[in-house]
C-alpha cells in the first residue's frame, strides 16, 4: 500500500535532527512533502542538507517564537498540512533528588512545548479546513520507570493532552494522533547505557527494576517509529484521530 496525501503538503517538525525527528524529515522529503525542520538553535548547524527541506533554530518553550515559525512558514509555503511533534528531552534520577528547576524543565519541554506547537498549528489548521498532527509520545506514559519519573509523567500528560486537543478539533477535520516509541537506537536511548551490552539489556528486561523486556527481541530504529508517524499522517488514515500507536516490540504489553 503507497501512502498518500504527501506530494506537494507543507509540513513543519520540531526536534527534528534528533533520531526520530530526522527520520521523519527524511521520510516526509521523500514522500515530496516540503519540510520545515526545526530544532533547538544549537544543534540546527549539524542538521543535514535533504531536498525540500529547510532548516531553522526555535525553541518549542517560547510561544511566541513558535507562533512566529508557523506564520513565516504560512507565508514562505503556503498552508501547513502536516505537523510533527517530535522535540523532547529526558532526564534521570530519583524522583525525591529532583529539584523543582529539574522538574520544571522537563515538564516545559516536553508539555508545555507540544502545547505551543500544537495549539499553534491547530489554530491555522481549523482556519484553513484541515489537516494533521502527530505527536511523538512514548511507551512510559503507561509504565511506571525507576529513576526518571518527571519523564514518564510529562508523557502522560502529553498523551491525554493530545487526545483532548483531537477531540475538541475533529469538527473542524484535524486529526490528532500519538506514536509512543517503547526503546528505539537514539542517543537518548543509548546514552543511559554504562557499557556495552547496553542493547542486549533493554531488550532482556530486569524485574528487579520493575522493566520489562522486548517480546520482539530487538530495539526499534529510527525508521519504525518515523514509518508509523506517516501512516498516521497520510490520507489512509483519515478516518484515525485521538489515536496512541505504541511501537515498542510488544514491551508496553498494553491491552
């Protein structure tokens, strides 16, 4: 089945020269999507040159930087069809050992960020008669984690967030839609491991941490969680809004 919907949209993703983010700049490049990709300031150097793709440094926090990429990109582009939320952070430690500057941090990125970018599409998308969101959450938001509690509750309230935004916009014909990655090979992912058979104990679990492991035997790639994130974008999804694809090998083992 060959996705469609993409040739020609306009499409803006934020976190995209991370791991995920940059596998769905280059899946939506591919599909003939023009892209604008939008990161923190500071990585945007690094980022990649790809065929319809143009760069840009903003931080999801500030509001106002947000609204201003998405009407510069309104009148450089045209409409936006599609919009991405993949920027995001994690940060480990106790939760009693967590201070309140640490916490905040975490909730402003990864929440109150989605809320700027989400709502700021959303306005022009219900002006302009449609269009789609997806937002990359994560498989924490349904299990409890040891030692990185301020990450799996931001998702949490991310997941519900964007379930109560696709309801209130489906009148309106926007979907809003979920992809929660369970472990995928992303320096977030690998930088928690202390050695080398990192992979090897995501994927085995350890019930003494209350983890569970991969039924599927293997960590995700980038490309899994980016091919879920099109589908769910695409005109053969048009009938899926409020919806959370868990893509994790089967480790949520969610009902």
């Amino acid at each position: 089945m060959k996705l469609t919907g993409f040739e020609g949209a306009v499409a803006l993703v934020t976190g995209a020269a991370g791991g995920i983010g940059l596998a769905l700049v280059r899946a939506l490049s591919e599909a003939g999507t023009q892209v604008v990709a939008t990161d923190h300031p500071d990585v945007i150097a690094r980022a990649p040159q790809m065929t319809g793709v143009t760069w840009h440094g903003l931080d999801v926090c500030d509001a106002q930087a947000v609204e201003a990429r998405v009407q510069a990109t309104i009148r450089d582009l045209g409409p936006i069809r599609f919009g991405v939320h993949a920027a995001g952070i994690l940060a480990e430690g106790p939760l009693l050992s967590t201070s309140a500057a640490q916490w905040r941090r975490v909730i402003e990125v990864n929440l109150d960020g989605a809320f700027h970018v989400t709502t700021a599409l959303g306005r022009h998308m219900v002006d302009n008669g449609g269009g789609s969101l997806v937002v990359i959450g994560s498989n924490s938001a349904d299990i409890p984690r040891l030692n990185m509690g301020s990450y799996p509750a931001s998702k949490a309230g991310l997941h519900m967030f964007v379930r109560c935004l696709g309801l209130e916009l489906a009148p309106a014909g926007v979907r809003c839609n979920i992809v929660a990655p369970g472990s995928t090979l992303t320096p977030m992912q690998t930088g928690m491991w202390a050695g080398p058979d990192g992979a090897e104990r995501v994927i085995a679990g350890n019930l003494a941490l209350h983890k569970t492991g991969i039924p599927l035997g293997k960590l995700a790639v980038p490309e899994d969680i980016a091919a879920a994130a099109m589908f769910l974008l695409s005109d053969q999804a048009g009938h899926v809004t409020m919806a959370d694809l868990y893509v994790d090998g089967g480790a949520t083992l969610k009902a």
